[in-house]
C-alpha cells in the first residue's frame, strides 16, 4: 500500500526532525515552524504561526534579519552563527542555514534550517568571565574559633607546594574563599584562577568545556581552549567534582597524570601547567562508596585534603560574621544599623545554620531590607522559617524598669509598630498613596514600603 503524502504526514515528519525549521512567506508571515524550532526558541507555534517576524523577533531594523534578507535580497547563509532575542526578550544563539524559496523561477519564500547553540555559548561566556584574579586572600577569612585557624593553617601550609587539593565542606561554608586564598597564596598568584561549577553544566557539552575542541568536532565547534589551557601556569577550580560522570572523570584523571590535554577532535596532546584544586559539598566517603566518584581520582586529587567546618561547630565566629556582615550592608544600603538585639543574638547562637556562612549573610541581608532608619536587627526582621523555629522558645527579654511616667503598658514591639504604621499612613496621605514618593521620602526601597504596609495593615 503506497503512503498517502498528506499536509498532516509533513507536520508529523518536520516534527520528528532534529533541527529548527522556521519558513514565511513573502510577507513576510511565519507559515511552518516546527517542534524542534519552538524549543529552540522557547515560543509556542500559535505564538508565531501566521505572524510577521518583526513583531515575533526583537529586532532593530530587517536588515538584522537574515530570514527577510534571504526574502528580499535572494542572500543565502551557510553554517552561519547567529545571535537573537525572542520576543520574551529571550537571547538564543543558533548556527543556521538560511535561503529564499524558489518555485517555477519566482522567490515565494524563505527557509531557515537551526541548530541550537545558546547554552554553549552562554557557558563560553560564563567561562570568560570566571578566568580572573581570585580576590580573597587568608587574612580575609573570618572567624577565631581554634577549628577554623586550624583549618587555615593547613591550607597556609598547602599553599607552599602545586600539589592537587581536596576541599570539602558542606554547602556555605566558604570552600572557594579557601581555593583562592591558596592560589593568592601560592607562587601562581600571578597566573590565571580559573573556576567552574560542574553540576553547572549540561553532559553534552562538558567536555569540551573542560577540555576545548577543534573545529569540525561536533556542530557549532570552533577551535576553543579548555578550562585547562585557559588555567596555564594557573590555578583551575573544579566545584561539585562529583557530579561529573565516570568517562570524564576517568579522562581528568590522565589530564592530571600526564599533565597534558587533548581537545575533542583533535590528534595531539597539549601540555599543561595547572594546579588543580576539586571541591565537594557531600562527604568523599560516601560518593566512593555510591559511585559518584572514582576512588583513583579521589587519591590522586587529596593529595592534601581539607574540610572546612560547618558554622555549627564553630558559633563562636557568629558575632565576628553578623558584625562583618552588618557593616557590608550598611554601606551597601547607605544605613546605620548598630547591630542585632540580645534575644536576636540568642536565637543566632541557638540556631543550627544549615547554610552555614552563606545563610547567615543571606539572613542579615534580608534584614537590613526591613530596617527603618537605623534601627538595631529584632526578631521581627528575621524571616519567616526562624521566627516559626524559635516562636515558643526564644528567651525573652529582661524585663524593663518602670518608667517615672505613668503611662498604659504594652510591649514595646506594638507601640513602635503603632508608631510605624501610623507614620506611614501619614506619609502616604502625604503623597496621595504615591508609593515610590513616599518611599523616597522615608529613605526606604520601595520593595520595603510595600512590604511593610502589607506587613502593617494585616496585623
């Protein structure tokens, strides 16, 4: 039986192709557009079918458009990269070939033919922008706990030799302030500190990433270096090792052996000069043990190991860190806040701070965003999941002396709400409920305002 070619047969079989096909007529009207192609581009067909492409695309002019230069002009691109933005404001980066169609001797058309390369180059670009000069140094790092000198130290020492390093230490803890300490530390300081997640990237196009490529290799490869070539005479940062899968894990090993790379697609070794330094948030034991690193390569990277400590086991950093942070975000946020109240200073110390470091700043950042004025931190600027955490058990407040005055008692986190929320109202009316004059006016973002009138008016 002979297959019928039907309009509904070409639908399924455009669909089912691996490359974007994006065709309009000479109205320039999108006409097909097919499955691949919307996810290139992240719009749905009824989003553009039968649209013009000026008002699908950002573009400045049509000359920017090699869809309508091929429509209007005859032009054909081959294997040419292209950089766009959807109408979301969406970047996508794609290589394309693109030409008119032409039936019976007349141009009816124009066809473009995509393959995606917006992640790698976007990951390219991440990759420019980590090759920098690592800015933290051991004097830096914060805290006088014994456990965390002794930690420095050790890493002090680690910094004399280019011996692979090995940090470990939950999530916020502060393991790259340790990796850029040693480079900084170290006789590479003055070479490159090049640093890259490696659960950041996707599978298909780690490898090169990590290990650069020639052109011709794969589709949309150029002659690129690796993150090894861009680290020479450098340090390279390697954060969540562990998430790399077991055949490149297998390679990095006899990259870090052999102290060579090979680009994909390539027929030669390059030598290279790197120190290696692999960070680990999960405890290296357990990854061996569940196959989520090789035992080979954790020997050879641990040459020295270090494990930073959890905020947990060293609270008598805390103070020093809030009164750090505190200071960061005042000048930041052009406030004066003199510190955190004493049941504040309770609650820190009681804490558990799974987020370690990171929380902690996050937390005070979060804040000084509620702060009016310069008001000391309290528990009603701490968020929600502490405040639920410590709603029962917080230590209260000694209990003030009684004023010479006879007033009418209320705690005092209601009459300065009753203050606030009155001074607000009053501001508001002010400014006709203008929320960004009155904003300006109490020298609060305007983000701030709404969330205290919200936070007010409910109470």
């Amino acid at each position: 039986m002979t297959l019928p070619i039907m309009p509904e047969v070409y639908k399924q079989l455009l669909d089912a192709v691996d490359a974007g096909i994006h065709v309009i007529d000479m109205e320039g009207h999108s006409i097909l557009y097919n499955q691949k192609m919307s996810e290139i581009e992240d719009m749905n067909k009824e989003e553009v079918l039968r649209k013009n492409i000026m008002d699908i695309f950002l573009f400045q002019s049509e000359e920017e458009s090699r869809l309508i230069q091929a429509l209007r002009h005859g032009r054909f691109h081959k294997n040419a990269k292209q950089t766009y933005f959807n109408f979301k404001g969406q970047e996508i980066t794609t290589i394309n070939d693109t030409f008119p169609l032409v039936y019976e001797g007349k141009r009816i058309g124009a066809v473009e033919i995509a393959r995606d390369i917006t992640k790698l180059e976007r990951l390219s670009r991440e990759n420019a922008r980590e090759k920098r000069a690592a800015g933290f140094t051991f004097d830096q790092i914060i805290g006088k706990s014994p456990v965390l000198r002794e930690v420095i130290h050790h890493a002090e020492r680690a910094a004399r030799t280019s011996s692979s390093v090995l940090i470990y230490g939950e999530t916020g803890t502060g393991k790259e302030l340790f990796a850029q300490s040693i480079h900084n530390a170290s006789v590479r300081a003055a070479g490159p500190f090049v640093s890259q997640n490696c659960a950041a990237l996707p599978e298909s196009l780690i490898e090169g990433i990590l290990f650069g490529s020639v052109k011709g290799a794969f589709t949309g490869a150029s002659n690129h270096a690796g993150l090894f070539e861009q680290a020479e005479g450098g340090t390279l940062l390697l954060d969540e090792i562990n998430s790399l899968s077991a055949p490149l894990q297998a390679k990095l090993l006899r990259v870090i052996q052999e102290k060579s790379v090979r680009r994909i697609g390539d027929v030669k070794d390059r030598p290279v000069d790197v120190r290696l330094i692999a960070v680990m948030n999960e405890d290296p034991a357990a990854a061996i043990q569940e196959n989520r690193l090789r035992e080979d390569l954790y020997y050879r990277l641990s040459v020295v190991s270090i494990i930073v400590p959890p905020l947990r086991q060293r609270k008598q950093d805390i103070p020093i860190l809030t009164a750090h942070f505190i200071e960061k975000y005042n000048e930041r946020f052009q406030l004066g806040v003199p510190g955190v109240s004493d049941q504040v200073k309770t609650i820190f110390s009681s804490y558990e701070w799974p987020g370690n470091v990171r929380e902690l700043e996050h937390l005070i950042e979060g804040a000084m965003n509620l702060i009016y004025r310069d008001e000391t931190i309290e528990y009603s600027h701490l968020p929600l999941h502490i405040r639920t955490k410590f709603s029962g058990g917080a230590p209260a407040l000694p209990a003030p002396e009684p004023e010479a005055a006879v007033i009418t008692p209320k705690p005092l986190k209601t009459y300065l709400e009753e203050v606030e929320k009155e001074y607000i109202e009053t501001m508001l009316t002010r400014n006709n409920q203008n929320i960004t004059r009155t904003a300006a006016e109490l020298g609060v973002s305007r983000q701030s305002l709404q969330y205290r009138i919200r936070r007010l008016r409910s109470e």
